[in-house]
C-alpha cells in the first residue's frame, strides 16, 4: 500500500459533481481516493492516472451482488460517506456510465431531498429558540447594557455567528441536493468536471476564519474561570478603591463579623474577582459589621452594616 | 435528451409511488425483461438483448430502478441465497408494463400519418 496522503475536506459532500471532478484531478496527480475522515480526506500515493469518479447515493450498503455487478461493468467501489459511495472506474477504457438515466437519478435523490428539506424545519426551529433565548437574555434585563459588558456578551455573539453559519450550512445544502435533483429530473446529467476550485478557496477562508472563532468561543470560559477568584477581604487597608466600612462608620467599637466560610473564603467579608473579555478588572466586595450596644433606628438588634 | 416530465411530478413530485406512466426506459426495461424471472448479474444482459443492443443501462441505474420498484411493489423478489437475489414481475407490474405499452402503441398509431407525409 502506497503512502496515505490528507487533504482537508473543504467542500460539501452533497457538490457531487465538484467532489468527483476533484478526485479525478488528484488522481491525475497520482494522488487515488482511499476514504474520508471526519476532517480531512485520505489519498493513496501511486502512479498518475486518468480515473473517473461517480458519487452515488444509496440508502443501503449495496449488497455483494451489486457490487460485483458494478465491478463487472468497470466499478470500483471506493469509499463512502454516510449514504454517499464513490465509485471509480478507469479514466481510458469505455465503461458504461454508471447512471444512464437521470431521471431515475433524479428519484433516488427524491428520499435525501425530502431528509434535508426536514432536516431544515427542524433546525430552522431549534434556531428560532435558540435566538429567542439569546435574544430573552437581554430584554427581560433591567440594565442590558451593563449585562453586556459584565458578562459573557462578546462569546454569545460569537456563538450566533458560528449558529447562523450552521444554519447557512443546512440551507445551502438542501439548496444544492434540491436543485440537482430537479435538474436531474428534467433530464440534464451531472456535470461531472464542475471546477471545484473555488468552491474549495472559500471552503478554505470559511475554515480560517471558523476554526480560530470556534476555539476562541471554546477557550474564553476557562480564562472565565482562572481569573474568577475569591479572597477573604482583609481588615487592614487593601490597594483597592474601595470604600471600607470604617469609614463610612467612623465607630471605634466597629468590630468584624464573620460570615460563612467556603473554602477558607469569609463569604460575609470578601472581595471576588470576575472577568469579562469587555470588563477584564472586575471586583465585588462583601463587608459585614457590627457596633456591640448600639441598635438600629427602628430598635432591632445590634448594628449590621454590609 | 432532455424531455419533458411534468407527467411524472404527481403530488408536486413527492409521491412516486403511484407513478405508472409514461414510465422511464429503464423503468419500462427492466420491468419487461423481468417477465422472466432474473437476477441483477444477467438483467442488464438480457434488456441489451430484448432491445437489440439499442440500451445500454448502467449499473447504478439499473439497481437504483429495482429499489424503487421494489418499494413500489412492481416487482418482487422470489429468491434470495445470499448472495443472488432473484427478481420477478407482479401483478401490478404487469398491469402498469401493459397501460404503457398500450399508451406507447396509440403513441405510434397516433404518429403514423408521419410516414406517409416524410
């Protein structure tokens, strides 16, 4: 077995007619199709060769009969894909096309088209909601604003963009197996050396501009939870600008008063750090207090300040 | 050669099941030469020959049409060994290959004022 080679995958697998033209181009580099991974797509290195590609789409794995008959005719069985099977046949003999009939084509096509088409009206919903959330966060917030730049706004954004890709994904999709089925059906063949240049450069700038986006949004909650720490506030001063409560209470009888401890944290007497890729210092401090023999103005119980 | 299938899209095109006629020239094949019942390794043999050579059909093609009318229940399979299914004709297959080749017929009748006119 020759040497593997990968490329990245970085057209869709429904552009049949680019996906064949593609690997026939490689093989004319010696470059031969052996299988697909979930990112990248495996070549055997050989010699170069004219080698025509056909992508098939069958519900079933074909049965041993059937392969033998595709093999009779001058069909390889290659790889596949989920429901796509790549067949390949040499490039110099005359071997009958693999599909002689594209309307027949076209109906085998019809089952995927219908599979797509609900694929689509469901995530169409699951976006629907998943905007309403996204979109719920802010409205029903007395101060939006502060939300934003407090909280994890810049990653939920992020998140949309990577979403209504998806969402885009899903549609063009089904665009595409929709018009070929269609077009299939009015008796045109599919083109099998479609360039796939192009599709492939955007591919390309899709994947570097998503893949350091996905990471990022993946990357910013663990920086989330480094910089989120909780120290116990001490009673002497402290190097931050903060009010203490000595001095807003001027009391020499002031005396601290010790909360909850989790984690060798004071809870009642603490200052949290957070951060936000907007807000990068954030602090929140927690001071209890109580001055023996005094009472509150409606005489309840000893003085607590917090 | 591209023709017109408006006859085919019944149901906006989603429900081919009752889809009988016009038939495709595979579809119309095969379901003749299963007449006799065959299996896939001698079909495409035996549809070259009951055309005189004049169709060659492909190999997907030929299993992408006795899916689907297998599904439609146009034909059947009588054997399956394991590793040869062999397929036969149904009555409803019967009955839709012989509406199209009464269809096909008044097609030609209808034609023949061709001939004498060229």
């Amino acid at each position: 077995m020759g040497k593997l080679v990968r490329r990245l995958m970085l057209d869709d697998i429904y552009a049949i007619g680019r996906n064949e033209s593609w690997f026939s181009n490689m093989a004319k580099k010696g470059l031969h199709l052996k299988k697909f991974g979930r990112i990248f797509i495996y070549f055997e290195k050989g010699e170069p060769k004219e080698t025509k590609y056909r992508i098939d789409y069958l519900k079933d794995f074909p049965s041993r009969e059937q392969l033998d008959v595709y093999q009779d005719c001058g069909w390889d069985y290659i790889t596949n894909h989920g429901y796509f099977y790549v067949f390949s046949a040499d490039g110099k003999s005359c071997t009958t096309e693999l599909h002689t009939d594209p309307i027949e084509q076209g109906f085998s096509l019809s089952e995927l088209d219908k599979r797509l088409r609900n694929n689509l009206i469901i995530i169409s919903f699951a976006m629907l909601l998943f905007f309403g959330l996204m979109a719920s966060i802010y409205v029903f917030n007395d101060q939006p604003f502060l939300f934003m730049i407090k909280g994890h706004f810049v990653q939920q954004m992020l998140l949309v963009i990577i979403e209504l890709h998806i969402f885009y994904t899903v549609i063009r999709n089904y665009i595409v197996i929709r018009n070929l089925k269609n077009s299939l059906l009015q008796g045109k063949e599919i083109n099998h050396n479609e360039d796939y240049r192009q599709a492939r450069w955007l591919g390309g700038i899709f994947a570097v501009l998503f893949l350091p986006l996905a990471l990022f949004v993946i990357f910013i909650p663990f920086v989330d939870i480094a910089k989120s720490k909780d120290y116990t506030l001490p009673e002497a001063h402290v190097n931050l600008p903060i009010v203490r409560l000595t001095e807003i209470e001027q009391n020499p009888n002031l005396m601290r008063e010790t909360g909850y401890k989790l984690n060798g944290v004071d809870r009642g007497n603490r200052v949290s750090y957070d951060w936000s890729l907007l807000a990068p210092i954030q602090y929140e401090i927690d001071e209890h207090g109580i001055v023996n023999g005094e009472m509150w103005e409606d005489q309840s119980g000893n003085i607590r300040l917090a | 050669m591209p023709y017109d299938i408006s006859p085919y899209i019944i149901n906006g095109g989603d429900s081919l099941s009752n889809l009988k006629s016009p038939m495709t020239e595979a579809m119309y094949y095969i379901l003749l030469a299963l007449l006799n019942p065959n299996h896939g390794y001698q079909l495409m043999a035996a549809i070259e020959q009951v055309s005189n050579g004049r169709v060659k059909m492909g190999p997907g093609t030929l299993y992408g049409v006795l899916t689907r009318l297998q599904k439609d229940r146009l034909i059947e399979i009588l054997n399956d060994d394991g590793r040869r299914k062999t397929y036969a004709i149904t009555e409803d297959g019967k009955a839709s290959l012989k509406a199209e080749y009464k269809r096909l017929k008044d097609m030609i009748q209808d034609g023949r004022t061709l001939e004498e006119r060229l």
